[in-house]
C-alpha cells in the first residue's frame, strides 16, 4: 500500500505563533510517498539508509510503527520511503514522511483510523521524536489545504512560490535563541509578536497584490528577533537588488526563504505551489 503526504510552508507568523499569536501556514505540491508491505520482520529503506526500527537514522517512522503497534500487534512491516522534500529544510518533511507511513500503515494493515486519528497518532510521534510540538507540520501534512493556526481556520490560498533552500540548522536553538531575547526584552518582544500577527492575520485576506508588502515587513521583524543572520541579511538584500522580496520560512538562522513567483525566480530556488492536498493513498 502507498500513501503520500505534503510538505509544508510556514508564509507568516513563524515564532509569533509559540506565543499564542497566528500562523499562515500551507500544504505544497512536494510529496512524500511510503509504500508498506506486510512482512516477517521490520525493514525501512529510504535514502537515509536500510534499517530494521532504528530511532537514530529513521525516528520517525520507527516511533510511528511504534505508536502504530500499540494499536494491533503485527509480525513486521517493509517500508519504502521516496521524498520531494528536502531535509532540513523547514518544509516539512518528518511530518509528511509520519503522516505518510501511519496512513499506508492503516490501509495496509486494515485498522480503520480516520484522518483525525492520523493527525493525532503523527503528533504524538513529533513529541516522542522533538520532546515538544506544536501540531501544525502534523496537521497540515493531514489535511492539506491553506489554514490560520491555532484556530484553524481554513483560508483560500493558492500561490506559486519560488523557495531557496540554504543550509540546515537547529530548530531548537532558534527558539530558545528567540525565548531568551524575549526575557531580557519582554515588552519590546511581545510588541514585534504583535506586529507580526497583524501581518498574518492581513495576509490571509488580502489582495496578492499586497504579498510583497508584508513578505518585507515580516522579514525585517524576523531580523529583529535575531532569527536572520548576516549571511542572511545579505543574501536578501541582493535578491532584493535582483528584483526579489523574501523571507525567511519556519524557524530561521537557515532553512529556506521564500517568495511570490511571478514568471521568474532566483538562480538555484525551485517552484512550489500552495494549498496542496493532504495524506491520500496512492495507485500502486
């Protein structure tokens, strides 16, 4: 059985939204596929490597046949992984990957579990694997779709987007990089909070035309936040030169930036599209 899943792009409120603002956030057409097959013992294979469950290399699908175990005990699982996303990227790709393996799972094994219980076991994998999560990446790679966090609220947003992938980074060391600021400079920090949830909260009602606007104004409170960097700053004001507005996409200090395409993009990015369907099964 083959399931596929979408990656993610966080388009504003990046930070924000751990502190109770909102998040703009979408599926995009990159998929990740997991095929699984009944079989006598576990074997994942992917381009990480052939393992049997092993939480170093594959944590998330070996937690999420973990979590999947819990349900029905089974005698083993042969899972193949190909993937669009790249890793590390801040696209979302350990999401797309659980949520992929937990739906081929389901159908493979005939268990019965609704999208709702998809989007729970996947993010139940997420704090087994981060210790913490915010459910988004889960949610999104589920249900697809262009949606508010944390109401989820479901907007209408269909965008072509070029993104440029930089170079990994932590995660976890931009947002306790960002916690810090925000104890030393509470009121300061709660202020750009707040700016940068009026931009998401305009994004998802206005005109395209606007996109560029706040994509400028989002990134200058991301540099305020200390969440760009130098080698950043500089690569934006180049594209910026070039005629490109962009911004940096999910946790910063890396990751990718990203930009409304237009007919052309910047050398090295790729295309993506928004509002991308969710988790679905696959013709074999």
């Amino acid at each position: 059985m083959i399931a596929s899943a979408p990656g993610k792009i966080i388009l504003f409120g990046e930070h924000a939204v751990v502190y109770s603002r909102h998040a703009l956030v979408s599926a995009i057409n990159l998929r990740c596929r997991v095929e699984v097959k009944k079989s006598d013992g576990f074997r994942i294979i992917s381009p990480l490597g052939v393992t049997t469950l092993d939480f170093k290399v594959h944590p998330y699908v070996s937690y999420s046949i973990k979590r999947f175990c819990e349900l029905k005990e089974i005698k083993g699982a042969e899972i193949r992984i190909e993937s669009d996303i790249p890793i590390a990227s801040g696209l979302g790709s350990s999401s797309a990957v659980t949520v992929a393996t937990i739906k081929a799972m389901n159908e493979e094994f005939n268990i019965g579990l609704s999208e709702e219980d998809v989007f729970e076991m996947a993010r139940k994998v997420e704090i087994d694997v981060q210790g913490r999560g915010s459910g988004i990446d889960p949610f999104i790679s589920t249900f697809g779709g262009s949606w508010i966090f944390p109401k989820r609220k479901k907007v209408d947003l269909c965008l072509d987007l070029f993104v440029l992938k930089l170079w990994e980074r932590s995660t976890k060391e931009m947002v306790e990089k960002v916690a810090l600021l925000r104890q030393k400079y509470g009121e300061i920090v709660e202020r750009i909070f707040d700016a940068i949830d009026c931009i998401t909260l305009r994004a998802s009602e206005c005109r395209i035309e606007e996109f560029d606007e706040l994509i400028k104004m989002n990134q200058s409170l991301l540099r305020a936040l200390g969440v760009s960097s130098q080698q950043i700053d500089e690569l934006v004001a180049r594209l910026e030169k070039e005629g490109f507005i962009v911004k940096i996409t999910g946790a910063g200090g890396g990751g990718c930036l990203y930009g409304v395409f237009t007919g052309k993009k910047p050398q090295g990015s790729f295309l993506v599209r928004t509002n991308a369907e969710g988790v679905k099964i696959e013709d074999s």
